[in-house]
C-alpha cells in the first residue's frame, strides 16, 4: 500500500507525540511522500528535543535527517495556524492529505479548557482543509469514547457491554432544558465559545464519562457539518465530492506499540491503563469502591487497549484504499481484557504491606462514594464492544502480498503484560507523588 504515498504532499499535526511520531516515522521509513509538512510549536528544534527524548537514538536520528520532513513553526489554536503568509499558501496550495494528530487527552481539563485544543482548532483545520484546492483526504484521529454517553443512555438499565458501530451517534434530548435537536452545531459551538459550556452538555453531565470524551463528540459533528455543507462546492457534483474527503479514525485506549517502531514503544502517560494500574499499585488506600451495572464484574467489565502501531497501521491502511467516513482504531471484542486480568496484574505489582480491597457499588459514575481514581478514570465497571467490521471488510478484500509487515489487528495472544511496562510505571510515579502529595518512600515501592 506504501506506493499510494509516493509524492504526496502530507501535513501532520501532532507529529512529535506518542502517535505522531510513530505515524511519521512509519511514513518516512515506508513510503516515499514528496514531502510531509510537519506543524509543531517551535519548529524543528522543538521537533528534535522531543524526538530525542521519547524514541531511541537511531529512530530520532532517522527523522532529523530525513529530507522528506519540512518543519513549520506554527499553532493549530491561533489564527491562520500562526504561519506567515508566505508559507499559509504554500502549505494550502500544496497540501493532499491533512493527517490532524494534534489534541489534548487531558481527562481531567473542564471543557472550556478544551473548546479551544480540540474543538476549535479541529474547526479550524477543516476550514483550512476545504480550501485546498488539491486536497484529497482529511484525516481526523477522534476517539471511540466519543459516543461513551450511550452506557448511560442504553435502553435497558441492566446493559453492561454496550455495541458502538461505527458512526456518529446523536445526542436524545434527557429533559426540556436540553437543546433542541434543530440547533445547528455551529449555533453550539458559537454557545461554548461565548459560555464555556454548552446547554446540551449541562444537561447530560452524567452521560460523558469527562468533557474530553465530549468535546471529541462535537468535533466530529463539526467536521461532518463542514465537509456536507461544502458538499455542492466540489465542480461537477463528482463522487469525489467534499463529505467523501473525510475519514474520522476512532482509537480506543492507546496502549504500547506491539512492533513498530519496537515493541513496547510507548510515552509515559500516554497509555492510560499504565497510568491506572500505577495509581491503584500505589494508592495508601485501603478500600476501592468502583461502579458498575454488571452482575460479574471480574468477567463481565472489559477495557479495549490498542497497540499504538495498530492505529498508525490502520490509520494509513484505509488511508491508501480510499476509505472516509468513521473507522474505529480498535483492539475488538476478542482482544479485550476482562476487568480481573487488569486487576490481578495491578496487583501482582503493588507492595503496599496491605491489601486494596475492591467493592462494587451500583451508583452513578460521579457519586462521592466512589474512590477518587474510579472517579477520575469512569472506565472501571464499563465495557464497550467497538465494531471493526469496516477493517475486517476491508482486510479481506486486500490481497495477501499487500497484507506483509502490517500491523491491523491486536495481537490477541498477548496478555496485559504490566511487569514489561515497569519503566513508565516509574515515571508515572513521580508525577503522580506530585500531583497528589504521596509521600517520596510510595515511589520506592515500583
């Protein structure tokens, strides 16, 4: 599929985090693009300083001295992307693919925080994007928890896994202060700017388990309304029509790299499960109180980690067969770990001289009985089944030699494997003694 890139014109945003740089560098070691424009705040030195620090020397060394990487010194937040004139056209004249990387996964950040590093700079982007004449593809890396409001919204009470196809799922109206479902997403988004929230959101503050998950739920509905309404702007009405230029990728939980560039890559935390089972392996707690709806929590409460490589993969693989519309970046319903698994493992690590004792509430996900990391994280008690029906159509439709050395599906005879990620355990520590006060000795025990 790599010859699909060759001398295209490709600008990546996000391109020296824990994705982005996996994602250039698989486009830089694979294909051969004419030149992928690489947007990052401070330019190439700050490209550089952080490549040097999260990938090993000859795999940075690779990406400094690649020739096909053109650096702009810019922002995704500020007007016309903070880029001199000169080089805003050159970039709209040139561009074919948008690959937009580029966003917050702070879990914590208020939504008025993210209105503008998620909503408003996606915005942004996809104003920029509908102006390039040559643009062929915009690629948006969204999340699958973009629709977590439908475990609350499930019509049985008693729904543990709850299916999530892949499409965009509206927002039912729960009670008359809700906003009308005739309220344009512009009339929304201009309400989050001037308010810092949305009616919509205040009234369904139970149903998003944080306001990232939410703000990635009105970008995409950003997104479509601006590639649709564009729609009748494409010459002659063709198949390659504006809604058909954009392809929404929806990872899951992004979890360590299972070969490429190496496996194990990964960014300290920038893997949530990692972070999780530090702060549980860590926490002077005695008691762990978590909610849930399931009957057998152990078996029955899932979490859905993707290897990192598997998005960049599948992100490029329906790039080059010409996918668009919504694509889940999953590990699928057999690659999930049961709720035990992560647990045991967790477990297994923490060398408190007392247990943590773990007790299941039937009670909302906010409710101050729970214990402060059950609140922070909400996935404890859920389960999502993610569909990847359009990866597997698509995979069995590509012959067999254009298959070689692709990483798409989660290697499911892996397990969790926290002992290998003992390293970033560490790193999260010292943030977390931090963040939370914990005394110095609690790091000494990982």
């Amino acid at each position: 599929m790599w010859e699909f890139f060759s001398q295209k014109t490709i600008f990546v945003t996000g391109g020296t985090g824990f994705l982005g740089s996996a994602l250039v560098l698989r486009l830089v070691s694979q294909a051969r693009p004419k030149c992928i424009y690489l947007l990052c705040r401070g330019g190439k030195h700050r490209a550089v300083q952080k490549w040097q620090k999260i990938l090993p020397k000859p795999m940075s060394e690779t990406l400094i001295s690649s020739d096909l990487i053109t650096y702009l010194d810019g922002d995704i937040q500020e007007p016309n992307l903070a880029l001199p004139p000169t080089s805003l056209t050159l970039l709209k004249t040139t561009t074919e693919i948008i690959i937009h990387a580029a966003s917050s996964i702070n879990l914590v950040d208020p939504l008025h925080k993210l209105s503008q590093s998620i909503i408003g700079a996606t915005e942004r982007l996809a104003h920029f994007a509908l102006s390039c004449p040559h643009l062929h593809r915009f690629v948006y890396i969204s999340s699958a928890f973009a629709n977590s409001h439908l475990y609350a919204e499930a019509s049985s009470r008693a729904a543990v896994d709850i299916s999530v196809r892949e499409t965009l799922y509206p927002l039912h109206p729960s009670s008359p202060s809700s906003a009308s479902p005739s309220i344009s997403t512009a009339t929304i988004c201009i309400e989050l700017q001037s308010r810092g929230t949305t009616t919509e959101y205040e009234s369904r503050s139970h149903d998003f388990p944080w306001p990232y998950a939410y703000a990635k739920h009105l970008s995409e509905r950003v997104l479509l309304q601006a590639f649709n309404q564009n729609r009748d702007q494409s010459p002659n009405h063709t198949h390659d029509a504006f809604p058909n230029k954009l392809l929404i990728i929806r990872p899951s939980i992004f979890g360590p790299a299972q070969n490429f560039p190496y496996r194990g890559y990964s960014v300290p935390l920038s893997t949530p499960l990692t972070t999780i089972a530090t702060m549980v392996s860590l926490t002077p707690s005695i008691r762990f109180h978590a909610a849930t709806r399931a009957k057998h929590p152990d078996t029955e409460v899932t979490a859905d980690e993707v290897p990192v490589d598997v998005v960049v993969d599948r992100t490029l693989f329906h790039l080059a067969y010409g996918s668009n519309g919504i694509v889940h970046a999953v590990c699928g319903e057999r690659g999930r770990y049961a709720f035990k698994e992560l647990w045991d493992d967790g477990m297994a690590v923490r060398k408190m001289p007392w247990r943590l004792r773990m007790t299941w509430l039937d009670v909302d996900w906010h409710s101050p009985r729970l214990h402060y990391i059950a609140r922070l994280f909400v996935l404890y008690g859920m389960s999502f089944n993610f569909s990847e029906e359009r990866t597997v159509e698509l995979w069995d439709r590509v012959p067999e030699e254009q298959r070689q050395g692709l990483n798409i599906f989660k290697d499911c005879s892996r397990g969790f494997g926290l002992l290998d990620r003992k390293e970033d355990m560490r790193v999260c520590a010292r943030a977390l003694m931090s963040y939370f006060g914990y005394p110095k000795w609690i790091g000494s025990l990982l």
